[in-house]
C-alpha cells in the first residue's frame, strides 16, 4: 500500500500550484484530479500581484508570462449592454508594463514585486502541470482518478493514515463540497 505525506484532491491551478510548493520545499505530494487533462474552458482570467510574487519566489513566473496577453495590453473592464450598445461602466487597470513603471518609480516598499497577469486558466494549467512533470518522483505525481467516488477514497485515505494531510483545493462535482 502506498503511502505519501500529502494528497492535493483538485488539479487546478490551486492544487497544482501548492504541489509545486510542496516540491520546492521536499515535500512529496500525490495530486489527484478527477479529468485527465488540464481544463479546455476559460474560468479565470486575471493573476493578481500577490500570486505572481507567489509564482516568482517558486521559479514559474517566467514561464507563466510567456503564455500570458502581452504586457503592454491595458487591463481595462468595460461593461456594455452588447457589441453594438454603449459602454456602462470601465474599470480602468494600468497594463503590467506601466504597473512595472509605478512599481520602479515608487520603490518604498508598498508596491508589489510583480505586477499582475492578464492570462486564462488554458494557458495556466498546462504550465503547472509542466513543472510537476519535470519534478519527477523528488516531488509531485500527479493521477487521475475517473470514479466519482474519488474525493471520498481521497478523503479515506486520509482518514485511514496513508496521508499525513489531505488538501481539497477544488473539486467541482455534486458530490462533493469545496474547501
């Protein structure tokens, strides 16, 4: 019977992201997601600053701004009632190149160490899931566990020992609660 200090249930970019910290550390996990390959629909859209410092103490926000919207492209939001209405409402973000500037100009220590990401959660995953792969055995295994009784035998092998911590970092079914 196996048995590993930490098992992540959810393969997303939160899960993905704490079994590249675990690595980093020594820490051997298992990552289990319910699909086989990373998501193929945009859910998120917008790293804020506080990840990306996150992602470059670990050595991954290189690789994430290489997949991410180019960083002279403004971060505005504008609400409109269709593509041939009028705008209601924009809600103006400086662009990382011009974030980069303030963060220069203002140097005392308020500013962040990076500023955010305009990428989706396509681009993400699979560079996470690149950088577990590369760890090989010293750190995360990522498995892909097809039953939906799955989250329930993650949580019983917690339960059972065979894990020191079990984490459930997003495990969207209905049989199943997010924690």
């Amino acid at each position: 019977m196996k048995s590993v200090p930490v098992l992540i249930a959810g393969g997303g970019p939160v899960g993905m992201t704490l079994a590249n910290v675990l690595a980093h550390f020594g820490i051997r996990s298992m990552l289990v997601e319910k699909n086989a390959t990373t998501t193929r629909h945009p859910k998120m859209d917008i790293t804020n600053s506080r990840s990306m410092e996150l992602f470059r103490r670990f050595g991954l926000s290189e690789a994430l701004r290489n997949v991410a919207v180019r960083e002279d492209h403004p971060f505005d939001v504008s609400w409109i009632t269709s593509l041939a209405g009028y705008e209601l409402h924009r809600f103006r973000y400086l662009a990382p190149s011009e974030f980069r500037k303030q963060i220069r100009i203002k140097n005392d220590g308020t500013q962040p160490l990076e500023p955010p990401m305009r990428v989706s959660q396509v681009e993400i995953e699979p560079v996470l899931k690149k950088s577990i792969d590369a760890r090989g055995g010293t750190g995360a295994r990522r498995r892909t566990l097809h039953d939906p009784l799955s989250i329930d035998r993650a949580r019983s092998a917690a339960a059972l020992g065979r894990c020191l911590a079990l984490s459930i970092a997003d495990w969207n079914d209905d049989r199943s609660e997010r924690r």
